[in-house]
C-alpha cells in the first residue's frame, strides 16, 4: 500500500478501518500500511475524530476486580524494557572528528557503521563524562531503525535500515530527558545527511528518551513535535562495550 | 516501567499520558483509575463477553504503556485517543474469534440508536455536530455505522440485522460515511 492510493479509496479505508468493519486481512494490512503512508495515517486520524463522541454510547461500566494486577503483572520490568533494545557495537566507535568544524556546519562522516546516514551531534560537553550511552530508535511495529550512541556529550546516530522519507517531509530529531514535560529539538536530519542544530542545554543521560517526528519541511512550527513519531528509543548505559 | 511518584489528583489525562510516555507506572495507574470503568465499557459494548472486554483492556493498557509516547494532544483529546486504542483492541479479539456473536443480542437492545440515546453523543461541540449529521443520513445507514463503531458488527452482522442484502450493507455504509464526512466538513 503506497501514497499511489486515490484520494475517495484511502478515505473510504481509512473510514471503514475506524468504523471497524473491514475484515481481520484488510485491518492489519491498514495497520502495517500506518507507519509509511502519512496520508492513510492523517485520513485515520481525522476519522477517529469525527466519530469519536460515538463511544459514549457505550455505557460506562466497572472493569472486573483484578485486571489492574493482571496489567501490572504484565507491563515490562523497570529499568530490563529499554536494556533490551540495546544492541552493543563489536567495533569501537569512530575516531571522533574535529569538533570545532562539527559545531559550525555538521560534518557527516561516511563512518564504518554500514549502512548510510550517520550524523554526529554535538551537544554542551557533560561537566564530567559518563559511561557510554546507547539505544535503538524502533519503529512503531518494533523493528530496530536507527542505532543511537552518546558519549563525551556528543550523540551519533546511524541508520540501521534507512529507508525513503516522503519527498515533502523531513525528518526531526528529539530529546526527553527524564522529569522533562516536553522534548526539545535536536535539528532536522536530511537525506543527504547535513543537519542544523539548535544546540540546548541538553546533556545526554541514562532514561533520556530519544525519537524522530516527520514533520513538514523546515521542521515542526512549534517547539514541540507536530507530526508523529516514527522512531523512539531510551538511552541506558551501552553493555558489552 | 518505574514507579515514579502518584500523579497528582488534578493532573490532566494529557499529562498523564506524557508521564507513562517517560516510563512512569503510577501514571498508567492514573489513567487506569479514571478511565478504567468508561473503557471498560466501550470494549464490553463490542464484545458483550465481560471476560474478553478485561482482555481488550489488558491488550490496550500495554500497548498504551508501550506507545503513549505517540499520543500529540495538538492532534485530538486524550480521551478519543484511549477509546481508539481500546476500540482496535477489542475489534481484534472479535475478529480473532469470527465475531460470531449472536446479532440477536439482547445486550444490543431493540433499537441500534434510540433517539434519545444520541443525546448522549451530544455532550461536545463536535458530538453535536456528528448527531445533527447522524439524523440527517438515512436511517438504515446511520443504525449501520452505529452498530459497526458502537458494537463492532461485521458487515455481514449488520445485514443480518438490519434484514438486507450484504451487498447493499457494505454499499450504504461506506455512501454513509462518505456522507458524513461531508456534512462534517
């Protein structure tokens, strides 16, 4: 399923995936077309909204005693669900460049890390360096996309998968820190791998949440994301490095 | 997941939301306290089955635990955001077991959509806007939607229903939200 969906088709999927009535192929094929398909995504959205104030025709009702514990029982171990994401590097991370040209004009180094886009972001240096952090961006169906190392205040990303943007979005990259209420920009990360920093006072460190919004060209109008995550990965101290 | 601190009580469902998007579990307890019995409902009304709309809740609790960081309060209210995930829960398990369901329900009442019960759709600016546009479709096509959105019924369920041919359901409800949509632009 591609952007090559005519306009009447995609709204009419995107009404009957909402409405819940196309059957169990049609709905995931929908589901596993959300991720790439910003248009399908949007259409989906502007359903769920439209039919939205339908639910309250579902009277309210208590859930029974227990299903909280059995929530909680399953919700993923403290601290074990972002160490699972992370995958460590066999080779030892590039040479750092000269980082006084970086600060200026973002270097793109075609580093040893296969497979394309690697970008090195220079953040404010960390009053005292910590241990190496790292994370995998995943995808919304969980496949690893980008790989993410801080160090020395610095994060380098490198895609894992790299894979086509929509011509007329671009992709940007953020960072929570934990307590923050609201991520703050790290630059846009364009195709051909040259990326403007806002440089904040942002110190990478373990918990900090790291995502990647599409967003139109240019990058969020606001200080916040506006388009939706397409990456997400929380740094935790690297592990077999 | 952490702990993290209890959410204080007039912490909003947004901020909630942006809490469990950090990891934090006592924030997902939050949103469970007050929404629970509303999900609850929404996931019971497509399943009918008290032990499988727990189960929709339980899928839908994790998966929000898992992606709330995807939730943007600039692109709808937090509730809708819930109800759907709950929704597509609960949908799945319907599909997952043939949505054989009884169509004669007694749980789905005489009517699919008595009048006065879209009063209760009405309770915003956008739930009166989606009743006026409701009553202005035909009847068949609105208790159509209503029983797909509402009580997750399969085309094939609704024809058997309503007492029409298949083809004609699957026409009318997708003229019918084609039509809405119209109406609510």
């Amino acid at each position: 399923m591609s952007g090559a969906i005519p306009e009447a088709e995609r709204e009419a999927l995107a009404g009957e995936y909402v409405l819940g009535t196309l059957e169990a192929g049609a709905a995931r094929a929908v589901e596993a077309a959300l991720p790439q398909d910003a248009a399908l995504r949007a259409a989906v959205e502007r359903w769920e909204a439209r039919l939205a104030p339908l639910a309250a025709l579902a009277p309210p009702e208590a859930p029974p005693e227990g299903l909280w514990s059995r929530i909680e029982a399953a919700l993923p171990p403290a601290v074990a669900a972002p160490a699972a994401t992370i995958v460590p590097l066999r080779q030892p991370a590039p040479a750092r460049p000269d980082l006084s040209g970086l600060w200026r004009g973002w270097a793109m180094g075609s580093t040893a890390l296969a497979a394309g886009l690697a970008a090195f972001l220079l953040l404010r240096p960390a009053p005292e360096a910590p241990a190496r952090l790292m994370t995998v961006l995943l995808t919304q169906q969980d496949q690893p996309a980008w790989l993410v190392e801080a160090e020395g205040g610095g994060l380098r990303l490198a895609a894992l998968n790299p894979r086509p943007v929509a011509s007329d979005r671009v992709l940007q990259l953020w960072a929570l820190p934990p307590g923050a209420t609201a991520p703050t920009s790290l630059g846009l990360i364009p195709p051909e791998g040259r990326i403007s920093v806002s440089p904040g006072a942002i110190t990478p460190q373990p918990g900090m949440l790291i995502e990647i919004t599409l967003e139109p060209p240019g990058g969020s109008p606001y200080a916040r994301p506006s388009g939706p995550i397409q990456f997400i990965g929380r740094l935790a101290p690297a592990t077999g490095s | 997941m952490r702990d993290g601190a209890a959410p204080a009580e007039d912490a909003t469902l947004p901020a909630l939301i942006a809490a469990v998007a950090r990891g934090e579990q006592a924030a997902l307890r939050g949103v469970y306290d007050r929404q629970a019995a509303r999900l609850f409902g929404v996931a019971n009304a497509i399943l009918r089955d008290r032990e499988m709309a727990a189960d929709a809740l339980h899928d839908a609790f994790l998966k929000l635990a898992a992606r709330a960081a995807q939730f943007d309060p600039a692109r709808g209210a937090a509730e809708a955001w819930l109800a759907g995930i709950v929704r597509h829960a609960a949908l799945d398990l319907a599909r997952r077991r043939g949505r054989e369901m009884p169509t004669d329900d007694p749980g789905l009442g005489d009517t699919p959509v008595p009048p006065a019960a879209l009063e209760r759709v009405a309770a915003s600016e956008e739930g009166r806007r989606l009743r006026e546009c409701l009553l202005a479709l035909e009847e068949s096509r609105r208790n159509g939607i209503v029983l797909a959105f509402v009580h997750g019924l399969s085309h094939a369920q609704i024809a058997a229903r309503l007492e029409l041919p298949l083809g004609t359901v699957k026409g009318w409800i997708r003229r019918g939200l084609l039509q809405l949509r119209g109406c609510l632009a």
